[in-house]
C-alpha cells in the first residue's frame, strides 16, 4: 500500500498508475483519492497519482489545526517529492482546486497546468452554509442505500443521475458498520474548518490570477450553489484562453465522466503534451 511520510511525520496514502503525463488529483474536502474515480477509467496518456489528505480516506489523521489549504498544498509537493517529479499537471475538485490555486501563488515552477473542478475565486454563501451543515457530522441514515435516496432527493441541482451513481458516491463518503455509518474522514476537519484556521483568505482573486501562463481548464456544475455563474464569466474574462465549460444537469460537483466534462479535460491534456 503506497504511503509517504511528511515533513511533520503524518503517514499520507496515494494511488499511482498508468505512465504519462504527470496528473496530480486533489479531491474535495472530506473526500479523498476515490473521488476521481467516475473520471479515472477515460484518462489515457496520464499517470494518476491520487492524494488521500491528512485526516481523509486511508491516511493518518493529523492535528486539526494542520487541516489547512496551505499545509495540504505543501503536502502534495512532498508527495511529488516522494516520486521523484519536478512538475506535474493539477486535476483539483472544489477544496483541490484551491489548493491548486495557492501552489500556483507559491510554487508555479512546479505546475504544468491546472483543471479546477466546480471551484474559483468566490466561493458562494448557499454552497458554504451546505457544508457546514454536514461537516463532521455523521448522518441519522443507517444504511447506504438510504444514504443514496437521501442524496438523490436533496441534491435537485443534480438531473438524470442513475441510483447506481448515488450508491457508488455513498460508498465513497461514508462506512456502513452494524452500528451505523461511520465517516471516512476525521471529524475534528469541523473544528478546523468552523475554527477558521482552514478557511481560504476573503479575497482569492489574487490567487487565480498567478495561474496566469498556465494551461487553465475549469468546469462548473450548471446548478452549482459554490460557484456561481457571475464568479466563472469573471473567470472567463480574466483568462479569455481558459478552457471553460458549463457542466449541463450538475450541481456542485460535477463527477467529471460527463461528456462535456471528458471533452474539456482531453482538450487541457492536449495543450500539456
């Protein structure tokens, strides 16, 4: 099971396969490398190394106070340390994304372009409060399956998504044991995230704009309530050259297997090659 130690002695695990292009994927907040597994399967030509972040998935938990944007930035470098690249491309869904964006402010000769997975500048109040309303807390659901009604029933900006695709997303989140479901995460992430100490700074436009000379994909979710439609046309405006699609039928976020999602990522992967 592959598994690097960071600077701070937290035992972190990742996913490394196929030969290529370097892409770095850097999943949401609670999430983990799993997260791009919708999407893993249609990449060809890339070596996929998947990040589980400290407190998430198969690696260690941590401090709370380390579960911050600037720490897991640094613990991605490390990564890539670890295996020996001196850049690599950034694939970053929502929290990953930021993530990208701070590496881009504080180490851009280490990035050979960046994906942004339903996430900018501007992180809208209705997608925050979402959040914070099941950060750290584990559901009343008992079971996945109910977990996936669940989700099917309360995500409405989602359209025409499979029930199959519910339960493999409820896998992905949550574990189910006689007891109940346990979370895949750290719940302290609460702590760190409510605390402030794991908050992005008011103002992130700077950071988007030290993508600037990078081959810049982004994706938003049609419905989604993080990003919002004003925010990705000032995206757009700023960067004129940035791959820039609408995901059709999605909210916050896309899984990326859709079809326009495939399209525009093929595209930015073409650009690195």
């Amino acid at each position: 099971m592959p598994r690097f130690e960071t600077s701070d002695g937290v035992s972190l695990f990742y996913r490394d396969e196929g030969e290529g292009l370097p892409l770095l994927c850097l999943a949401g907040l609670t999430r983990d490398g799993r997260d791009f597994d919708f999407v893993a399967p249609h990449l060809t030509g890339v070596r996929l190394i998947r990040l589980d972040y400290r407190g998430r998935g198969q690696s260690d938990w941590a401090p709370h106070e380390t579960y911050q944007i600037p720490v897991e930035g640094r613990d991605a470098l490390e990564l890539l340390d670890h295996l020996g690249l001196e850049k690599a491309a950034v694939l970053g869904t929502s929290r990953g994304g930021l993530i990208a964006m701070v590496l881009a402010a504080t180490a851009k000769d280490r990035l050979l372009g960046v994906a942004l997975n339903d996430i900018g500048p501007e992180i809208a109040e209705p997608g925050l409060k979402y959040i914070e309303g099941y950060l750290g807390r584990v559901p009343p659901m008992k079971t996945l399956e109910e977990v996936a009604a669940r989700r099917a029933e309360l995500l409405t900006g989602f359209v025409g998504v499979p029930e199959s695709r519910w339960k493999e997303e409820a896998e992905r989140l949550f574990r189910e044991t006689p007891e109940g479901l346990e979370l895949t995460y750290d719940a302290r992430l609460r702590d760190a995230v409510l605390g402030g100490g794991a908050q992005p700074a008011p103002d992130l436009w700077p950071l988007f704009d030290a993508l600037a000379g990078l081959p810049l994909c982004a994706l938003r979710g049609e419905n989604s309530d993080l990003l919002t439609a004003e925010c990705f046309a000032e995206m757009q405006k700023r960067r004129p050259d940035m791959i820039g699609v609408e995901v059709a039928g999605r909210g916050h976020i896309p899984f990326l297997d859709e079809p326009e999602s495939l399209a525009a990522l093929n595209k930015w992967l073409a650009m690195l090659r």
